[in-house]
C-alpha cells in the first residue's frame, strides 16, 4: 500500500498555497497509509543559511543543549526553531558535517534532511492528525513531496517514515520494496555514508545520493538505479530544483502525473491530484515503465 505525492508550482501566486495543497494531496491517501506519514516543504533559503531539520525519537530532546554542542563543534552559530517534536538548526556552518556529527553524537533524535530549502517532518499515526498537528497547511514553497505509510514488514515508528534523506536537499519517498538493500547498505557503508534506520527506502536515497556526489546528474542517477537497485517501486525524489520520478521496469506499483501550466503533480492515484485548482484542464498520463520525469525551477 503506501500512499505518496508530490506538487511541483509553476506559478509563483500559488507558492503561499504549497503547504495546503499538498496536504489536500496526503488527506486523500490516508488510508493508503494509515500508520504514518511525513513530508517534504522546499523554499524559505536564506544566502550562506544550511537547516538541518531533527526530530526526538522518544523523550523530549533540549535542543538549546544540542544547538551549543554543534557550535561548539563546527564552530559557528547554530540557531535552533522548536516545532511540536521537530528542531530546525541553522547555521552558517558546514551542513554535511553538522548532519554526521548529529547522527554520531545526539542519539536522542533522527536527523531527517539538510541543505538551503529542504524542511522536513515526520510523524506516527494519522496522517491528517499529522497534518494538523505540524501545521502543514500553513507552509509556503515552491515544490513538495509526501508520504501516507502503512508498515507491512516493520514496526510502526517515526524512524520507518518517509521521506528519507541522506543528501543536500535531496530526499525520496518511495511505495515498493527492494530486495537487495541489505548488500548495497554495505556498499555505501564503505564509502562512508551514514544510517539511522534498517529502512530500505533510506538505502535508496543513500544510493542516489552517493552517485549525485560522484558527478550523476539526478537523472543519470535514477537510469544508473534501473541497474543497480533490485526489486519493485515508484520512486518521488525532491531535490533543490525541482522533483523527478521514476518507475521500475516492470512498474507494478501504481502511479499517476498531471500537468497545467501553473503546476505538476505525482500522486499514487488521481483522487489525490484531482482536489487542486484547475485539474480539469490537466494532460494526465501514467508514467512509463524505466523512464525518469523531471521538473526543475533551475532552468
């Protein structure tokens, strides 16, 4: 099951209305994903500013404490944003540096994404609840992605929720399951990338992550992952720009795009698209078997 989405906006007027519209996207597949969910909101950059968005595994985390100890480490100013469970630290720092220390030295919380625009959230239970409670709807951007999960083989903890990121505002939700995860987390182990979770989703955007810092493109990444990554999915990957999907060869997981000149849409199925403003004029199609789709505001 899994339910994701993603909203990609053309038109600068609606970028107030990221934040509801994609959670009038996530409310629609609810019960795709009734265990958790978690989301992806791109835009508020500030020049030389990296956020590293954080959430407490279990006890309430004193995140002034951890904002004091990063400083301290990566030596410059760490500001910290409390919301609900979530921390956002900002910092003129080194935003990858800062992420590998979190990891390796607060294992009170998860780090969820860095970089320039990314935030991310997560949550368990309701989806709608979460929307609620981490005021989605109030968020403006340029370019989201989301996901409704239902834990079928893991238990259901915010460490199992997507989206997952291991990269600079690079991040992928994903609705399938692959079989040789295990194998390439040793791979990427090697070349020193970090885990939190025994997720397989967070393997693959470790992967793409590690091509995209050896000099793929997002979309050489994703053809390079046709061969490398086996088993079945829909892969939703937002990064800086924009966000790009792509289906395995056999693509048995389901998958809808729609297009207006004001927006571009990804849902796992259309009643998810259809709420948002104009669907009626929209060229709607189901993406292709092995073929990567791209969206980009850097062109």
């Amino acid at each position: 099951m899994c339910g994701i989405v993603g909203l990609f906006l053309k038109n600068e007027v609606l970028q107030r209305n990221l934040g509801r519209l994609t959670g009038l996207m996530l409310r629609e597949l609810c019960d795709r994903g009734p265990d958790s969910a978690g989301f992806a909101i791109y835009g508020d950059e500030r020049k030389g500013i990296t956020k590293i968005c954080m959430v407490n595994r279990d006890d309430a985390v004193d995140w002034s404490e951890v904002a004091d100890r990063l400083a301290s480490t990566i030596g410059a100013d760490v500001a910290v944003e409390e919301i609900e469970d979530h921390a956002i630290l900002r910092t003129t720092g080194s935003g990858e540096i800062a992420r590998k220390w979190l990891i390796d030295n607060i294992p009170s919380a998860y780090v969820l994404s860095q970089g320039t625009a990314i935030e991310t959230f997560k949550g368990v239970g309701n989806p709608a609840a979460i929307i609620e409670r981490l005021a989605l709807e109030t968020r403006a951007g340029t370019h989201s992605i989301g996901h409704t999960r239902m834990a079928t083989e893991s238990a259901v903890t915010v460490a199992g929720s997507h989206p997952f990121s291991t990269g600079d505002d690079t991040c992928l939700v994903h609705n399938g399951s692959l079989s040789n995860h295990n194998r390439l987390r040793e791979q990427l182990l090697r070349k020193g990338e970090r885990f939190q979770t025994e997720n397989d989703s967070e393997v693959a955007a470790a992967y793409l992550a590690s091509r995209m810092r050896g000099g793929d493109t997002l979309q050489r990444a994703l053809e390079n992952g046709l061969r490398d990554l086996d088993g079945f999915y829909t892969f939703l990957v937002g990064t800086r720009e924009g966000f790009a999907v792509i289906r395995d060869p056999i693509a048995c997981k389901p998958a809808v795009i729609a297009e207006t000149d004001d927006w571009v849409a990804m849902a796992t199925e259309y009643r998810a698209i259809a709420p948002l403003p104009g669907v009626e004029h929209a060229k709607i199609w189901e993406p292709a078997p092995a073929t990567a789709y791209a969206w980009s505001h850097a062109a």
